[in-house]
C-alpha cells in the first residue's frame, strides 16, 4: 500500500519536473497570428490582444467592441508575467473577414469596418465613445478643422496681441510725454487667449466591430475562399454586468486625500462619533471578476485565476449633478443635500492643517481658482442612518441606499466580562455536579 | 433459545472457540463452564452478534440474530464480565438512559424496584465514578433486569463480588428462573454454577467436551467410586481376593488404610466388607468418596478428556 | 416496530445521553469562552480601525470575528467526533450498548446526531453574544451573519463525519486524537506552503522550486478537498462572494463528503467491531 502511493508520487514527481523543465525556457520571440482586442469596459475602450497561449476572449454584450486580426513578433515577460506584443516594430493586417460561430454554426461574417474612437472630454478624462464608417471620417474631419481653427485663432491671437502691446506702448509713451490720463474704459482690451479644442478624436483605422448578445462563440478569420487561416480560432465569451447600483466615495472632513469607497449596501460606512463627510455618487456595474479581468487584461495568464465566482464593481460615471442625497433616520428623511463645488484652502501657521470651505465662483477670495472636487457634504451626529441618492425628479437611484453607523467605542474589558459568561456557567454546572459525588462522601461516612 | 452449530472463532492461529455446538433450552439455567481463557467470553460475543464467527450458525429464540436483529437484542439482557459505566452519571440516571435504549414502560418504578432488589437504592442519586467495584458490578446486574428481559447472559456474574453479594446475585438468578427466564451463566467458579444450574456445558480451549444435566455429568466423569476402608489385621490375601471381583478396579493399601475403586453401577460396600472379614480383617470404617464437580471439571479439563469426549458424543 | 423506528430511538437516546454529558463537562463551555476571546480581538482591531480614521468602510465587520469562532467551535467539535468512538469502546461502554437493541448504522448516526446538535446549540449561543456585541458596538448585523451561522452547521457535519472516521479506524481514542492532530497539520502546512509558494514571484524562482510550487499547489487543491475544513472555508467564501450558485454547490458537495464518510465510518465500525 504504501510502496504503491510512493511510487505514484515519485511518478508525479517526475511529470511535474518535466513540465516545470518545459516552463523555465528562456523567453523567445514568436511571430504569430494574434488578435487586438479594444474592449468596451461600461465607463471607457480597452487595449489588450490574444496570443497563440490564450484561446478564449471575453467582450461584453450588447456594444461595439473592436477586434482584429494582426500578425505580430510576441513574447513572454516573465518579470510582470504577461506577453507583449513588438507592435511598433512589426504589426501586420491578416487580411479575411471574421466568422461568428455559436453551437458549431455560423451565425454571421464580418467585413473590416473602418473606426475611430472619440473623447469628448479630452484624452485623458473622462469617456469615450467609437465611431464607425462615415462618422469616424466626419468627426476627424471637425477635429483636424477645429485643430486648424485653433492653430488659425493661435496666429490670429499673435497678431492682435502684438497690435495691442503697439498700442499700449503709444499710450505709455503719450501719458509719460503730455501727462494725459486715461480711464480704464479708455485703455485697449487685451486680446483673448483662445482655448485649444478639449475633445479628441483618433485616426481612422479598419477593424471587426463585435457586438453580440449574451452567449458562448467561436471566432475564426477566414480568406476569400472561406478556409479559416490557421491560428485564428479561438472562443469567444460575451457577458453582461450582474447588477448596476450606485457606488458612494466618501470624503472624511479630517483626511480629505483618504477618500473611502461604498460600492453595494453590504459595504456600510462606519464613523466615530459625529463627522463630517464630502459624498460623491457614481453610476456603477457589477462583473464577474474573472470575466471583467480576461477581458480588460487578455495578455496576463494570471488575470481573474481563482476568481470566477467573484463579482466587482466598476464605477462608470459620475452621477448627474442635479442629484441629491437623502439622509434617512427610522425610515424617515431628515435631511437632503445638493451637490456644491468645494475648495480645501491651506490653513496657514504652525500647524499644516487645512479647512474644506464652499468655493462660491463670484467671490474675489476664489478668483482664479478652481473648486478642489464636487460632492455633496453631510454632517451626521452619532447614530444609525441610512442614505440614498435621488435624481432631480426625486426618484430614488437604484442600488444607492446605505447605512452608516456610528459605532460605541465599547470598553475592551465589556467584551472580554461577555466572554467569560460561559466559562462562569460550566464551572456553575461542573461544581453541582461534582456535589453529586460530595454527598456521596458524606453518606458513606455516616 | 440457544443454539449453535459448529461455532468457530479464530484470531489468527488462535482457534478461540472450537466447532462448538451448545443447547440451551427454554426456562434452565445454563452453566457455561470453563477455565479462564477458555473461549466464554469469546462465544457470548459471537451470540450476540458482537464478534464475527469464523464459521458455524446461531440460532437464539428459534431465529438468525441478523433476521431479527432488535427484536432479539430487545429480549436479552447481558451483563459483561468487567464493568464499563459512565462515570459521570448517576445510577438513576445511568438506569434512565438503559430504560429510555430498551423503551421500559413505567422507567421511574422500574428503576427503584431493580435497584432495591441489587440493594442500591439508597445511592441512587450518586455518581458511578464513586461506586465500588462490587457495586458496579450490581448496578450492571440491575441494567440487566430493566427491561425484563427473557434470556440473562451473565458472564462471570460473581466475579467480582464479596460473599454476600454473590448470594444476592444467586437469589436473583433464582427468582428470574423462577418467573420462567432463560439463564446463560457462564463462569470458572464451580461451586455457584453446581449450586444455581441446572445444565452444565464445559468448554476447554475452545472445544466443548460435555454437556448435560449436572447429576448425569458426574456419573460420566465418575465411571468409578473411591471407597476408602481403615482396616486392621490387613493381609495380601485381601488385596488379592478383592482384585479377583468383576466390580473392583484397583485396591491399593497404604497406611492402613485400604483405597477400592469400583464400577459406579452399584453400591459395593457390603461386599467388601464380607470379602475383608471373611480374610480375618477387621473395618474399622468405610467411607464411600463421591466426585465433586469440582474434581470432574479438573478430570474433564485436565486428564481424561480423550475418555470423555467420546463419551460425551456418544451420549 | 420497524428496523428504522428501533434505530430512531436508539439514536434519540444515546444522542440525548451524550448531550447531557457534554453539557454537564467543563470542555464545551472552555471552548466557548475561548472562542469568543480570540474572536473579541477582531472585533477590537475592528473598532481600532474606525477610531483610527473616524471614517471607515466595512462588510459586516462582526462576520470575520464569527467565522473565527464557528472554527474554534469546529476544530473542537473535530477533537471531539475523533474522540467520541474510540473513547467509548475504550472505556467499554460501547459494548455495553451492543448488548442492547443497536447496530453501526445507529450507533454512527448517534454520535453524528449529538455532536452536530452541540454544535447547534454552541452557534446559538455564539449568535446571541454576537448579537449583544453588534448592539454594544452598533457595528449591525444582516442576513448573511444568519446565512452564515445555518451554513456553519451544515458545514460541521463534514467536520463531525470526519472525525466520526477517524474514530471508528483507530483502536484508541489517543491514536485517533494523534491521527487527526497530523492530519491538520497536514492540510494546515500544505496550505500554508502553497500560499507561501504561490505569493512569491516567478522571477524569484529557481525551476525546482517552480516545480515544487505547482507540486505543492496541486497536493494543497486535493486536500482541500479531503479535509473537512476544505468544506467550511469554501462555503463560507461562498456567502461573502453572495453567490447562490457557490452556496448550493458547496452545501451538496459538504452533504455527498457527509455522507460518504458516515457510511465509511459504519463500515469500519463493524469490521473492527466495538470490543476494547
Ligand atoms: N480479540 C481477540 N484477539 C485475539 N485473541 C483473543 C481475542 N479475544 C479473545 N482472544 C483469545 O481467545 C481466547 C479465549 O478468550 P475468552 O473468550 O475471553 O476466554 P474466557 O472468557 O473463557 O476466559 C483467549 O486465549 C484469548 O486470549
Ligand atoms: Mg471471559
């Protein structure tokens, strides 16, 4: 018996070293036939790609997500573990068209289409949006004209500028000769510094917009003749959010820079004492986590592992400003409170402290600054309360109630005293029962 | 109620019990005799469906335990050779629990009347870690008469008890008898089991060499009566005539005293006492020396077992 | 009467009796103070930290001190189903019970019985002082505490048939506690291994110890799957994931281990017989 589990364990052993022996190989560059992937993720597009070791892909349903199928150099980084693609110095289009199978059937062919993604609150802020066909053409197009409008209205700002300072000069020199006063309305107005367009739109690019229901599929690229193109198959798992809700950041008045998060009603806000805090509400979707991480993150093997039955949170967008926040106590509103602008101003002096006020735009005090953040500020004495958000109608936001609690700082020794109770109890119980044995002692003696 | 064919148990090499086939009828006492070691234990074990036999079949109340499994368990009442209570239980309470396993009717009643009769009742509120060891053995005795059972199987039911305490068993063993139970008792001590069973089954390393009534056993094992005479004026002539009758076996002398052994088929004393006389000897006493059962068990046991079993199937 | 109504009642009374004398002994109530002690010093580190940053965000922050003590209660309740046959056939008084109207099937049932009601009723406990704490601490409590604490006793019988099989496969109640100290220590080291091994990273690694990291990986999944602990941890996971799915399949695969291992048990029962 034991002999037989030894040898099944050196046998294991031995599998496992090869195995292990086959996993240490140095890293070697691979031309292969990939796909790039540009995932929409609920709040923003993604960029990850699948390599020949990867053969399942994830996208959401019910969106345009972008694939393609591009020839390219890979290679394993075992430092971050994940594989990287030489896109720069080689990237190559498969040419073929792309075809959907679900239950071993074709369900549809796709043709390249051609794409751009458009920001409209800048590159690095905010959302984005992927236009297709004429649209990507019509909005790069606005885009290269507003950004030739903008360099225009540049040359244009040099020279009224230059013009005005000429015109400053001449005054400057006519006061200093004849000692001519001058109102302010009299003076020339400096000419506007024109703004830079904030949205942003990509070159155009071809691509296979994907955009399926809910389902398990094939994906395969195939040539003219309708033969797949070896190393183009892989499955494809589209999956839709679990829930939405609203998620609550929480902003405490003593560490402003240590904002905590609430993103379901499980996740209840604990506080001490009487706090003030600075809300912030956001639109949110529930994933499952393996899935949402396969799909933001393809090239990592080791992205989601272990986690097929979690879900995540990802906060989309920030609610709409006109939202409020009701606090409720017993189930009745004690309060409500609007979103306002907030500047932290410095407190100057010995201690390096700083105090959150209501930055008021029209105030001389904030001229030239901007708020620090927006949110919607609650003062909460001690207790059980509940929150939620409710919209200008006043309709209640799904998913947004909370509790917060305001918790006893208990004495340690209160809840050390609970402890013992059962251990007084059983010394009870074992001391009338040891008299049992007592009385007979005594009866014998007698 | 007890039947077993061809029993056997083996630990290993060890035959414990040997092709063992007893009988025990309805309403007897039944004594199962044996030397320690001998394979009591081992058989009331496999009775009661605790230890696999090796080979062989029982039968108890005419039925296959495994048939009948707790209907059978229900009507009999075990009491083991060493005691195992829960100590940290009183005697009621440790009754109330056996009551409440047998499902007694009335367990409050019963438990105070069993008690009374094992002279426990005063202790009953104690806790058994305290009890003697004599004690225990009677609380085990009560547990056995809890639930009124129909066969009692007592192994070694006197073994740890004073004087007083084995005649308060034996009465008890006496009153059950009485109401028409069945008693398996099995023992090493052979004056309890001369004095209580009507039925006698000696086992011997694993092998049953007799079984039959207690009277019928000794005539077995006695096949020949001693007969002791002090004699004065003793001669050879005597020793030689009394050798020369059919009925006599051996005559030995020694210290004027003269040891006949006869066939047991008769009383032979007044012959022998002619044949003396008529010599010239003079009886001074004569003492007919009857074999105890003690002295058979040492006889089956020890020395003329080949004798004996033959005698034993024969029968 | 039936075979099944004889075998009721003989689980009914044993199971009672054993009761009886777990609550009349020292042992449970030791275990429960103990419990609640280590378990107070979460629900401390959990007060500290809203003290510490006023503001906090936390997910039934009194689940976590629980499940500390639902493992207390279980790793004792192991101790004591490991115990719990070998003890009484070491002390003979399981044989006396043979005399009597049970067999295996009861017998095992019996001790199963008992310990999970024990357990029931040290949760129950456990919920009422958790209860006064949440009140004491306003730190709340909702429906997966509840979730949690039925589950846990579902859970332990896994526990309890564990050791009910160790109980039954050792002659004596010291070989059998001996038995299940190694056996913890066992799955304790290998996940503790493994999540050693599996922390550190792969550029760190030597390829013996990559090899031995997927060795003691792979020994790790396949004794979470042997102890019985393995059965507590993934359902208690399961609820704090709030994934029905999970909470089922662990129930199932908790019940079908249960049950296995009780049969098991009953089996080694009657081969090994209940004579010392
Ligand atoms: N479980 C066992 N394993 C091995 N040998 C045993 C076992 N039980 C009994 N024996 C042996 O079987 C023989 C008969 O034992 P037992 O039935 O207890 O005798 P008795 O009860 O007549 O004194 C003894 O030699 C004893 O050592
Ligand atoms: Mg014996």
């Amino acid at each position: 018996m034991r002999s037989t589990i030894l040898r099944i364990l050196v046998l294991v052993m031995c599998v496992l070293t090869v195995a292990a022996g086959v996993q240490a190989a140095p890293p070697q560059r691979e031309r292969q036939v990939v796909y790039g992937i540009t995932p929409w993720t609920g709040k923003e597009y993604g960029g990850t790609f699948a390599p020949k070791g990867i053969d399942k892909i994830y996208l959401l349903a019910n969106s345009n997500n972008v694939i393609n199928t591009l020839e390219t150099e890979v290679y394993f980084w075992p430092i971050t573990n994940e594989y990287m693609a030489n896109w720069f110095e080689s990237r190559e289009v498969v040419e073929g068209r792309l075809q959907v199978l679900q239950d071993g059937k074709e369900i549809m062919v796709l043709e390249r289409q051609s794409y751009n993604h458009y920001y409209p609150d800048g590159f690095y802020a905010g959302t984005s949006e992927l236009l297709i066909g004429e649209e990507a053409e019509k909005k790069l197009q606005e885009y290269r004209d507003a950004i030739e409008g903008y360099w225009q209205a540049i040359s244009d700002y040099r020279q009224a500028y230059a013009e005005y300072e000429q015109q400053m000069s001449e005054i400057i020199k006519e006061v200093s000769e004849t000692g001519k006063t001058y109102t302010e309305d009299e003076l020339p107005k400096p000419p506007e510094q024109p703004t830079p367009p904030v949205w942003y739109a990509t070159e155009v690019t071809d691509g296979f917009v994907v955009n399926l229901p809910v389902g398990e599929y094939v994906i395969r690229t195939i040539d003219d003749r309708g033969n797949a193109i070896e190393g183009t198959e892989k499955k494809l798992k589209v999956f839709d959010k679990r829930r939405t809700g609203v998620g609550y950041q929480i902003i405490p008045e003593s560490k402003w820079t240590r904002p905590v998060q609430s993103d379901d009603a499980t996740q209840i806000l604990y506080m001490e004492g009487s706090r003030t805090m600075y809300l912030k509400a956001f639109h949110e979707s529930e994933y499952n986590q393996h899935d949402f991480l396969k799909m933001t993150s393809l090239e990592q093997p080791l992205a989601g592992e272990g986690a097929t039955s979690a879900y995540m949170w990802v906060h989309e967008k920030e609610v709409p400003s006109g939202t409020k926040i009701q606090v409720l106590r017993g189930g009745e509103v004690i309060k409500e409170a609007e979103y306002k602008p907030y500047y932290v101003k410095q407190t100057p002096g010995y201690a390096l402290g700083y105090e959150i006020i209501e930055f008021d735009p029209e105030s001389d005090e904030f001229a030239g600054r901007r708020p620090s953040f927006e949110a919607v500020k609650l003062e909460l004495g001690p207790g059980s309360y509940e929150i939620r958000a409710v919209d200008s109608s006043g309709r209640v936001l799904e998913g947004s109630i909370r509790s917060i609690r305001s918790v006893n700082v208990v004495p340690m020794w209160q809840l050390y005293l609970l402890s013992l109770l059962p251990l007084v109890a059983g010394v009870i119980v074992v001391v009338r029962r040891r008299r049992m044995r007592g009385q007979t002692a005594k009866s014998v003696s007698a | 109620m007890i039947q077993t064919e061809g029993l056997t148990k083996k630990f290993g090499s060890l035959t414990a019990v040997d092709n063992l086939n007893i009988h025990v009828e309805k309403g007897e006492i039944y004594g199962f005799l044996g030397p320690n070691g001998a394979g009591k234990t081992t058989t009331i074990m496999m009775l009661l469906g605790m230890e696999r036999p090796t080979a062989g079949k029982i039968k108890l109340f005419g039925k296959d335990l495994a048939e009948n499994y707790f209907e059978i368990k229900r009507r009999i009442g075990v009491l083991s050779e060493f005691q195992f209570l829960y100590e940290d239980m009183t005697a009621k309470e440790y009754l109330g629990f056996f009551a409440d396993f047998y499902e007694v009717e009335n367990p409050d009643r019963k438990i105070d009347e069993v008690l009374s009769r094992v002279d426990l009742l005063d202790r009953k509120n104690e806790l058994l870690g305290g009890y003697s060891k004599g004690m225990k053995q009677k609380l085990g005795m009560a547990r056995v008469l809890l639930h009124d059972p129909d066969l009692l199987i007592l192994d070694e039911p006197q073994s740890s008890l004073d004087p007083y305490g084995i005649r308060e068993v034996r009465d008890i063993i006496m009153e059950e008898n009485q109401k028409g139970k069945t008693l398996f008792i099995s023992s090493h001590i052979l004056s309890e089991i001369e004095r209580t069973c009507h039925r006698v089954g000696i086992i011997s390393n694993g092998k049953l060499l007799a079984e039959d009534d207690l009277t019928h056993l000794k005539h077995q094992v006695a096949n020949e009566m001693e007969i002791s005479v002090e004699i004065e004026g003793y001669t050879e002539a005597i020793a030689s005539s009394l050798e020369e009758l059919d009925f006599v076996k051996s005559v030995v002398y020694e210290d004027s005293r003269l040891t006949v052994k006869t066939t047991m088929d008769d009383d032979y004393r007044a012959q022998i006492s002619r044949v003396i006389s008529s010599h010239g000897g003079v009886v001074l006493s004569m003492v007919a020396k009857e074999i105890s059962l003690e002295e058979a068990f040492v006889i089956i046991t020890e020395q003329n077992l080949s004798l004996l079993t033959k005698e034993g199937q024969a029968s | 009467m039936s075979k099944m109504q004889y075998r009721a009642n003989a689980i009914n009374v044993i199971a009672r009796r054993d009761i009886k004398s777990t609550v009349n002994g020292l042992g449970i109530y030791v275990v429960a103070s103990l419990a609640f002690l280590v378990s107070m010093l979460f629900v401390r580190s959990n007060l500290k930290g809203v003290t510490e940053n006023g503001l906090m965000v936390m997910v039934n922050p009194l689940n976590f001190p629980f499940f500390i003590a639902v493992t207390i209660g279980a790793t004792y309740l192991a101790l004591t189903s490991t115990m719990s046959v070998s003890r009484e056939r070491d002390q003979g008084t399981l044989e006396v019970l043979f005399y009597g109207p049970i067999d295996s099937v009861a017998y095992v049932l019996a001790k199963f019985f008992e310990q999970l009601v024990t357990f029931l009723g040290l949760v129950i406990v456990y919920m009422i002082v958790f209860f006064i704490i949440s009140k004491l601490t306003n730190f709340g409590m909702d429906g997966s505490f509840l979730a949690m604490a039925c589950l846990s006793v579902l859970l332990a019988a896994s526990i309890v048939a564990f050791g009910l099989l160790l109980s039954t496969l050792c002659r004596s109640a010291r070989t059998s506690v001996i038995l299940l100290l190694v056996l913890l220590v066992l799955f304790l080291a290998a996940d503790i291994v493994s999540g050693i091994l599996n922390s550190m990273s792969a550029k760190d690694m030597s390829v013996t110890l990559v090899y031995v990291r997927v060795a003691v990986d792979m020994l790790n999944r396949g004794l979470q799957w042997i102890s019985p602990f393995g059965y507590l941890n993934r359902g208690i996971a399961a609820i704090s994931l709030g994934s029905a799915n999970l909470i089922l399949s662990s129930i199932g695969a908790s019940l079908l281990y249960t049950i296995v291992l009780l049969a098991l048990a009953m089996r080694f029962l009657d081969r090994r017989g209940v004579r010392k």
